[in-house]
C-alpha cells in the first residue's frame, strides 16, 4: 500500500480498535500507547504484540498532539449520525476541516488514528472519505462501497449470525454465500410493496450516500462550492422521482403523490427491518395514518415545527414568483434563468452557500428530521430517527419520494416560469434526426425491445462485520438487471463540413398506470436521461451507436460494489484509474425501468443532437481522465459541469399551450427525433458469472 492508502485501513471495521488487524488480518496499525483509549492504555504493549504476529504490513503512526474534538462530543459514538441534523452537520464539516487542514499524509494519518477510536464510527468515516476525495495529495485513493463497512444499513439483519457462523466455524475455501431474501420488509399484501426492488437496491441507496459525499452540504468552502452544486441537487433528485414514477406506472401504481399537505396524516407505513450494529437497536418504523408533529428532540438539539416548513415553503415560493431572493443584507439576488435554480437548489436543501438560512430555513433538510421522528419526536420514548434520518437509508422508505415530490414541485414552480425554449435555442440547422431506437446486443433478437429480469450477485461483508471473521464472508442478493444494448441514432449532417454535436438520449411512458395515454404536459416531467455524448458528424449519413454500458449517467457493477482491501484493487493503469472515486453514478443495472411480463411496456425514446459550439464549456478536457462516464448526475471532478445547457434540458421548461404531444415538440425540430421500444421483464433470477 502505497502511504495515502494506508488511510483506508482506518475505514474498515468501524467499531473495531484501530491496533486490531485489517486487511483480513495481514495489516497492523502501530497505534502509539498515548493515543490508546483509557480502556486499553493500561494493556496497550500486550495487545501490541498480541494482534500483530501475522501481519504482513505494519503502519507507523507519528505521535503528534492530540487534536480537540470537543465539536464531537456530544454525539454519541455507539448510537446514530446523521446528516440532516444541524448539530451533526456541524461536527462533520468541522471534522473534515480538521482532516483537510494537516499538512501531509503522515500527520493526517495521525490525527485520524487519534479521532477513530474516539468519534462516532458514521461521522468519522464520512468525514475522512470527504477529506480523502478532496485533499491534492489523496485524492486517487479509492473510497471502498459502503455497504462493505456498514452492512447494517443495507442489508437484512437476520443474515449477519448466519454471516459470523459461517465465517468462524468453516474455513475460508469452504464457505458458504448467505443469501439475502428479497422482499423482506413486508408482504405483497401492501401494495408499495411492489416497488421494493427500486426503493431498498442497494446501489440505489448507495448512489444517494455517495452522491453526498461528493457534494457534501456543510465544510470548507472550497469542499462545498462545487459548479452548479444547487442546480446539481435539483436535477438529480428531481432524476430519482422520475425514475421511480416510471417504475410505479410498470407495476400499475398512480404517480408518486407530492407531500404537499404537511398536516394530514400519512397513509404509508413502512418497517424497514434493519438494525443499527453500533448499538444494536433497530430503525423504528412507521405505522400508517400518522401525522407529522413538532419536534423538540433534547438528545441533539433538534428543534422544529411543522409551521417552520410551511413558512419556508411559503417564503421559497413567494420569491420565485417575485423574481428574487433575499441576502442577510437586503440585497436582492435575482433568480434568472442561468444562476435561479442553482440558488434555489443552495436554499431548498439548504447547504452552507445558501444566501439567507434566517429567512428561508432548511427545508429539505428538516423535513427529513421531522418525518425522521415522526415516532418520538419528543425523545419520550429514547428512540433514535427512523430511515428518513439517514442518505444511506431514506430512499428505502415510500414517504422519501413524496417529501422529494413536493421539494420537486418547488423546484418546477420556478422552471414552469421560464420562457419556453425558442426554435434556436432548440435547432441545431442542417443537422436531421432521421432515427432512434435499441438493439440488445445478443445475434437475432428483434429492434427496440429490451429485456429485463433478476439477478444474484454477491457482496463481500467482512469489512463491515466488527470482531467477526478473518477473510471473505459472502451474501448474495438479488436486484434488478437488464441484458446489455445499444442505442442506434441515424443522424444527417446536411451542412457541407464536419460538425461537432450532443447527442441527448432520454426515455419517457406512453401510458400511466391505468393505461392511459399521457400529455406532453404530463409526460415532460417523467422524461429519465439515459446517456448524453459528444459526437463528429462527417457530411452526409452518420449512424451513432452507443453502448448501454456507456451512459453518462451510470457506473459500472464493479464500482458501485467495490471491495476493501488491497486484493480488490485493480492493477492494470487504466482500470485503476477509472476504479479510484468514480463511485458516483446511478447504478448500471438499473438504467431503464422493469418493464412487465408479457407483452412488457412500451415508451418513447428520444433522441437530439445540439450544437455541440453552443453547448461546450471552455476548460481543458482530457479523454483519459477517469470519472467522467456518470457525469450527469455527478459532474466532473475539480472541473465545471461538461454543459452550458440546463441540466434537464430540452424536458426542464414548459412549452407553448399548442404542444398537446411528444410528436408537437418534435416536429418542428428536424435535429429531434422519436421511436417506439418495449420493455419486456422475464420473472427469471439469472446468478451473476
């Protein structure tokens, strides 16, 4: 391990001692006695010695002054951490200003080994991703997948005894893969039920925490104010309601209805099943028909009223229809159609660049935290947040995606005021879309129908398993896949010369969940981006082909699932490069929706080629450079965001009264085409070679 890398030793098994091995038992961390906690301080040459026989590497750590971490104090190590509480937010951005502050590696790792033992395992390890991904000096060291250090916010609790069984009594070669059930939470008597397999994918869930770690809300500035940070919130998540509105409409469920009314009760319950390894207690659900409430919570200081939302919301709103926000000064920030929505998405999260806390509030962030506590909102009864309080966990629960409907709704209050997009800022002249559709990439199977079914992968747990097992411990799980296709776009360059153009690829239903055909109205707002690209269009007929596994919005299996250790990680230059922080993305295996049995589901796919001249933004592009293939939803790294246009767009604004259909929109745009595919789903689980 290289010495940046020795900083990952520090990730894997959280609540373990830092001087216990890693690595599966082949790495030491030579803690100095002074940083020992007082526990262990008293014995701290016989553990030395006790755990470090076998190891192949030891680490060295420098003694250096302990640094103050009074900011932390008051959050507990062994209970929850959470992003969405204020004083939580503060204690990780002044942790990851501690971490970004230390002048080299050696004495980061220092402070770090000090911090471990001493911090809340979730606040210390988001803390020092953070840092890694940011510092000049670390910012190639690989972020291994949380699911392998914290299994228990991903995966069924009932297979951790089985997991430790397996893994104490039978020797490496000869264990068994435990297998996750799916469909765990509840029965298929409730009906949100058939959308278990969108809400609690692991991916999933893991592309939120990540998404969050990449663009963390509260620290140094310079770690915050990343390009078009706000306008980058907005639109993924404005992505992940889409994305599930499509799914609902394949398993014949009404559109996600927004949690616009914050005083009726809740039908939806949910028990998520899952309990918290740091303290052993599980995430309380939430039973049906209950209503928000205040929250006074004495445990973090987490004081909100369910008028405080309705203020903010109310105040959010009233500056959209005058036009401006207001500054802690006064000053008036006008919400233009460049900067607008990245203001807003600053304020509705609210990160620290929002332009007036006082006056706007933090209204996604609290509306996590009162739905969060909907249970004990008075800490009467000692219980911690449900699902909601966490990223890694609050897209498991169905009221995540009506609190982040109304969010959305805010957000199209303002892009519904926008001017329609004119026929220039939408033409691209002498440039015709003669074609769109799909091919799978398998020899003899019919044009634009592509197939999905379940498949079986496995995760490797060990990592996350505190004073468990030496060596690989294997579950299996189950998740969504489809088989690999291409995207086919038969393009014209009618102008004589070479051109340089985007290429926009974006799928959207025909039908809602009755059967019925959607306005363009309707429609324009389930549109999901499936891949956008550069492309050359030589004089004359060009035919582009993309594959499925190129999107822009997607990662790879393998990055999504990464392991820890130093046996995982790649050693061919280029995969090492593409395998090193680019784990953000929306996961490949759930690019397009499930479809249906039987004759499957239909959609339209669009496609359109823009002005590539228009569209380019002037920074020095490098076709080498890695994590630039799920740019979309997260950006690229230490660059701007790779396109002028709005994020959404043509889809983000309102059109003229006269567009009644897709085919309206399309038609006067010959650089605009459409076509018809089918997704067909076989009921199949297929292991993953």
């Amino acid at each position: 391990m290289t010495e940046a890398n020795n900083l990952l030793a520090l990730l894997q098994r959280p609540l373990e001692p830092t001087f216990l091995p890693k690595n599966d038992g082949k790495t030491v961390i030579d803690v100095p006695d002074d940083f020992l906690t007082d526990r262990y301080r008293p014995i701290g040459a016989e553990l030395q010695s006790r755990f470090s026989g076998d190891a192949e590497q030891r680490i060295p750590v420098r003694t250096s002054a302990p640094p103050d971490l009074s900011f932390a104090a008051s959050i507990d190590r062994r209970g929850g951490f959470s992003l969405f509480v204020e004083k939580h937010r503060e204690a990780a951005a002044a942790l990851i200003t501690l971490f970004i502050a230390q002048p080299d590696i050696p004495t980061l790792m220092s402070v770090a080994t000090y911090s471990r033992d001493r911090l809340n395992p979730v606040l210390f390890q988001y803390a020092l991703a953070v840092a890694i991904q940011h510092r000049p000096d670390t910012k190639n060291v690989n972020i291994p997948s949380i699911v392998s250090l914290f299994p228990d916010q991903f995966v069924d609790p009932a297979v951790f005894p089985k997991l430790r069984e397996e893994g104490s009594v039978v020797q490496q070669a000869s264990r068994m893969v435990i297998d996750i059930p799916p469909n765990y939470t509840a029965s298929d008597r409730e009906e949100e039920q058939r959308l278990a397999y969108f809400r609690e994918d692991i991916g999933v869930n893991m592309h939120h925490w990540h998404w969050h770690l990449v663009y963390p809300g509260d620290g140094p500035d310079a770690v915050v104010r990343k390009d078009r940070r706000g306008e980058l919130f907005y639109y993924m998540h404005s992505q992940l309601i889409a994305r599930y509105n499509n799914e609902r409409f394949c398993n014949r469920l009404a559109r996600v209805r927004a949690l616009s009314n914050l005083r009726e009760p809740i039908p939806e319950a949910y028990f998520p099943k899952m309990i918290r390894s740091s303290n052993a207690r599980s995430y309380p659900g939430r039973h049906a028909n209950i209503a928000l409430q205040d929250v006074n919570r004495v445990d973090n200081s987490t004081i909100v009223q369910v008028n405080d939302l309705e203020r903010w919301r109310d105040r959010i709103l009233e500056a959209i229809d005058q036009g401006f926000v207001l500054d802690t000064n006064g000053t008036r920030i006008p919400l233009d159609e460049t900067r607008g929505i990245d203001i807003l998405g600053d304020i509705l999260e609210s990160s620290s660049l929002t332009p007036n806390r006082r006056l706007y509030g933090s209204l996604h962030n609290m509306g996590h935290n009162v739905i969060a506590y909907i249970h004990d909102p008075d800490y009467r009864y000692l219980e911690d947040y449900g699902v909601m309080g966490d990223v890694t966990t609050a897209m498991r629960d169905p009221i995540f995606y009506r609190w982040h409907g109304m969010i959305d709704q805010v957000f199209r209050r303002f892009k519904d005021q926008l001017t329609p997009y004119t026929s220039s800022q939408l033409s691209f002249p002498g440039v015709t879309v003669s074609s769109v559709g799909v091919q799978l990439t398998r020899a003899n199977t019919p044009p634009n129908t592509l197939l999905s079914y379940w498949q079986r992968s496995q995760v490797d747990l060990a990592s996350g398993l505190d004073f468990g097992p030496e060596g690989n411990v294997f579950a299996s799980f189950t998740h969504l896949q489809h088989a690999p296709f291409m995207f086919r776009v038969q393009v014209n360059n009618d102008t004589g010369a070479v051109r340089k153009g985007t290429l926009r690829i974006w799928l959207a239903p025909k039908v809602d969940e009755r059967g019925t055909p959607l306005s363009f109205k309707e429609q324009r707002l389930y549109f999901i981006e499936m891949d956008t690209s550069t492309v050359t269009l030589n004089p004359g007929a060009n035919t582009i082909v993309r594959r499925s596994d190129q999107s822009s919005v997607t990662i790879p299996y393998e990055r999504t699932f990464r392991a820890v250790g130093t046996s995982s990680t790649p050693t061919n230059a280029n995969a090492l490069a593409q395998f090193r922080f680019c784990g953000c993305g929306w996961p490949q295996h759930m690019l397009i929706p499930k479809g249906a049995t039987g004759d499957g589901v239909q959609f339209d796919i669009f496609a359109m080629v823009s002005d590539y001249t228009i569209d380019a933004v002037n920074q020095t592009q490098d076709p080498a450079a890695p994590c630039d293939d799920a740019h979309s939803f997260c950006g690229l790294r230490d660059k701007l965001y790779p396109d002028t246009r709005a994020m959404g767009y043509p889809f983000d604004r309102s059109t003229e009264a006269t567009v009644e259909t897709l085919q309206d929109f399309v038609s006067p745009n010959a650089n605009m085409g459409t076509g018809t595919i089918r997704v067909r789903f076989s009921n199949t689980v297929i292991a993953r070679t």
